[in-house]
C-alpha cells in the first residue's frame, strides 16, 4: 500500500530541495531531516517487544524496546543521502547496500554491489532511494531482497513519478511503499518534472 505523507513542515524543506538555488549542503541537510521526520510514520505500525527496568525512584516498569533487527538499504548512490536522517531515531540499525542501475545502451538492470548484514529473515527492511522515476531500480533491488528470504520490506522516498509508483505497486503489491509528494511525469530523459534534478548530484554537489 502507499502511503503519502503530508506534513507543512516536510512540504517546506521539500520546497527547499526543489529549489535549484539551494546548495547541496541546504540539499543535503533537507533531505536528512525528512528522513527523520518519516520514520515517525512509517514504524507507526511496529510491534515492540515489552522489557522490563527499574526506574530511579525504585519501582519495576513494563516499558518497549525493538523486537527485531531493523536494516536500512540505500540504492546507492543517492539513496545515501538518507541514511543519517533515518539513523538519527533508530541509531542501532544496520545499514545494508545495494548498488543497482539501469544501463541506457542495453536497459538491463544491472547489479554492481549488494551486501546486506547477516540478520533474521524476519528483519525489518526499510530500502531508501529519493526519487522513484521509472520504478525498475526500486522493483529490482526488492525482487533481490525478497530472493534473499525477507519478508518485511518497506520502500521509502521523497518524490515519486505517477508512472514508476503504478509499476512498483503492481510488482509489489505486498510492500508498504512511503512518499511525501507525487509529481506530474518523467520527461524523456526519465527526470521527474517538476521533480529536483539529480538527487545524487544534488546531495554530492557533483555537478
Ligand atoms: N533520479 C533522480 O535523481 N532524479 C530524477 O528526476 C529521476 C531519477
């Protein structure tokens, strides 16, 4: 299912991304702290396990820890970009990497890296990239992940293309896929319109 999620303040740092003024340490910085602010949604429905502790004044307390590894995996290279934002709220997740492209002579996927920790298939796996513009990066790496045995996977990003989502929905039907903003459509160079350029350009002021 794919949920969008609105909030004024997501909306004003988006707007900040857009901005092709903004630098890519403005660029950056936005984009970590959306990370951040979507973390709150997307565990809304996560299950902690009870742990017991004592607290200062003596007294023995039921309270909630996670249950369960949780792994974040950015398709490199710009799915990077999100990493410390999600981190700063889950600071012991693991980071796992998939390094995936779709070359434009032959439009195969190809894989060049992937390396997830050694965790419980029951893991929870949030994969991140910024920008869903066609879908065959995001359907690729989770058929990869799903090949591997896991189970809970989510799928983050920041702005989706009509035409990518409707595709990553029908291939994935069993993923929760999280948004802050769908645009209007890819242009011919398969850019979002309006979209924020080259998300990994941006974040790595390589351009
Ligand atoms: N990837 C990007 O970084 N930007 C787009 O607009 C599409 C794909």
């Amino acid at each position: 299912m794919t949920k969008l999620i609105k909030h004024p303040l997501i909306e004003i740092k988006l707007t900040k991304m857009r901005d092709e003024n903004s630098s890519h340490i403005v660029f950056k910085k936005n984009l970590n702290e959306i990370g951040s602010l979507m973390v709150y949604e997307i565990l809304r429905n996560y299950k902690p396990k009870v742990k017991k502790i004592k607290t200062p004044t003596n007294s023995i307390t039921n309270g909630k820890t996670f249950n369960n590894d949780i792994v974040i995996v950015p398709i490199l290279r710009a799915g990077l970009g999100m990493v410390a934002g999600i981190e700063t709220l889950i600071p012991q997740a693991k980071i796992g990497h998939i390094g995936i492209f779709r070359n434009n002579k032959t439009f195969q996927v190809e894989e060049y890296f992937y390396k997830i920790p050694i965790v419980s298939k029951k893991a929870e796996i949030i994969v991140v990239d910024p920008m869903l513009a066609t879908g065959v990066t995001a359907i690729n790496a989770i058929n990869k992940i799903k090949k591997d045995g896991y189970k809970n996977i989510r799928f983050v990003c920041l702005v989706a293309a009509p035409e990518g989502l409707l595709k990553l929905e029908k291939k994935h039907p069993d993923i929760d896929i999280y948004i802050v903003a769908i645009d209007k459509k890819l242009n011919d160079k398969k850019y979002i319109i309006p979209g924020l350029g080259d998300s990994g350009d941006r974040i790595f002021g390589t351009k």
